[in-house]
C-alpha cells in the first residue's frame, strides 16, 4: 500500500508544474515563431515542412518552459513577500525546488535536443538564446527596466523559427522579433504596474516602481505604437499581401482597445488587458498571415 501511494504523487508534480510555468502562455510567442518560419518556408520552396515546423514548436516550448521554471526557481522568495505571487507552486509546497529544477533541466535538454535536428545554426546559437532566459530574472535585482531583457528574450523566438527553416540569417525575421520584444516587454510594463507598492517596499527594480504608473503606461503605450510600425517594416520587407494588412489592423484596433481599458488610475482590467488581448493579438495576426501565405501560394 506505501509503495502504491509513493507513486501516485508523480501526476500531481507534473500538474503543479504546469501550472508552474503556465504552460498556456506559449500563446504569446508561439504564433509570431510561426509567423517566421511559413514565411522562410514560402520564400525557400513554397510548401510547408510538417516535420521541421513541430520541431519548432518543440523548441519554443521547450525554451519557454525552461525559462519559465528558472524565472519562478530565482523569484521564489520576491515572490513568497507579495501577496499577488504568493500562491505559486514554489511559496506553496506544491512543487518543491528540486522537482522544479528536474522540469527545467529536461525542458531545456529538449530543446537543445530539437535544435540539432533542425541545422547546426540552430544548435551552435542555441546556448545564446539560452543566456537572456536566465538573465531577466535577476533583472529586476540591478536595472530599473528588467522588461527590456525580457523583450530581447522573446525577440529570438522569431529569428529562430526563421534560422530553423533557412539555416541562414534574417534580416526580416530580426525586424518581426524586434516588434514581438518590444510588444511583449511593453504590456509587461502594464502588468508590471500591479505591484508598485510592494516592489518599492522589498526593493525590487521597475519602471513602475522608479518612474511611476502614469511613466509606465505610456511606456506601453510608445512599445505599442513601435510594434505597429514594425509589423508594418515586415509586412513591406516580405511583400505581404492584403490578409496580412487586415491582421495588422486588427493588431491596430486591439493595442487601442488594450489602452483604453487600462489607465493610470485603473488597474482593475490588467488581467482582461494582458492575458485576453495579448493573446488574442498572437493568433489574430497568425492567422490572417497563414491565410496571407496560403492565397499567395504556400502549399499545404
């Protein structure tokens, strides 16, 4: 009976850690990954690489939920002192720092794994990709603007869809990993904005906490407007197509709404703002650039 229940715990861990490194928000990113590599894909020989596109996916989550887990390993006291974090996993007991770093170790094994079966480029920078991920959480501890680190991070996701498919650099793909980290790190600077008053008593570093709500907001709100022209620089530079525009507008109309429904003196709607906007923003723009490179010709 003990040995039975001693293995019954190992699907609780692996839920725990899940939920961990919130493995859902692969959303954010993911899409614009994809974004570059059907693009890479179009411009080599118009059909898409099933095989070559999981591995992408692969390496984008694996990436992620590495970075995620050492982000919540290194944060884990910051995070036992706000009342916001203070039920993660690692404040909790519901994931002991072990385990934690068992799933980031593997995570980051499989997308090591992933990149050498895409092209030596992709495994020769792959430890570059990896430095950033580590390097943001100790961010807030020596600069008042961590979300910069955190936007040079997001900004590889798209450079290496586009190097897992062509093998070689991108000029196109930096613009578009350029919009993708200054969009992320922009609403980062929104959600950030929840937790002034207990950063600036435990000593944590942010725009908010330096500079103030209304600085941080329209931060955002500049990041965003940055992110619009840059989609803008890409759709011209790969010659998108009319799908491609409707999505930017689309892009266009939900920064706006975002901006609307946060503003300096109302937080309430950060959540709505950050988690459904956001993503929403990722797939739409996906989406319309699949649809964009299917009607110009890219074959299934």
């Amino acid at each position: 009976m003990t040995s039975a229940s001693a293995a019954i715990p190992q699907p609780g861990r692996t839920k725990a850690f899940l939920r961990l490194v919130m493995i859902e928000h692969s959303v954010f990113a993911l899409p614009f990954a994809y974004i570059a590599a059907l693009t890479a894909m179009f411009q080599w020989d118009r059909n898409i690489h099933w095989g070559k596109l999981l591995l992408v996916t692969v390496c984008m989550v694996g990436l992620r939920t590495f970075a995620m887990a050492v982000n919540r390993i290194i944060d884990r006291e910051i995070d036992a002192r706000n009342p916001r974090t203070a039920q993660r996993e690692l404040v909790t007991g519901a994931m002991s720092v072990k385990h934690a770093w068992t799933g980031a170790l593997i995570a980051l094994a499989v997308f090591l794994g992933a990149a050498a079966l895409l092209n030596p480029l992709c495994l020769a920078l792959a430890p570059i990709a990896v430095i950033p991920m580590v390097v943001y959480p100790y961010g807030k501890r020596f600069t008042n603007f961590p979300q910069a680190i955190l936007g040079l991070a997001q900004a590889m996701g798209p450079v290496g869809g586009w190097l897992a498919i062509s093998g070689e650099w991108s000029w196109e793909a930096v613009i578009l990993g350029l919009a993708v980290g200054i969009w992320i790190g922009g609403f980062d600077l929104i959600y950030a904005c929840q937790d002034v008053e207990t950063d600036r008593e435990i000593g944590v570093m942010s725009v908010p906490a330096r500079f103030g709500i209304p600085s941080a907001i329209w931060g955002a709100r500049v990041c965003h407007a940055l992110t619009t022209a840059l989609f803008v620089w890409y759709a011209l530079a790969t010659g998108a197509g009319a799908f491609f525009w409707l999505g930017l507008l689309i892009v266009a109309g939900a920064f706006l709404y975002e901006h609307s429904i946060v503003r300096p003196h109302d937080l309430s709607r950060v959540n709505r703002a950050f988690f459904s906007v956001n993503g929403f923003i990722g797939i739409a723009l996906f989406v319309c650039a699949l649809l964009d490179l299917l009607v110009r010709g890219l074959t299934v």
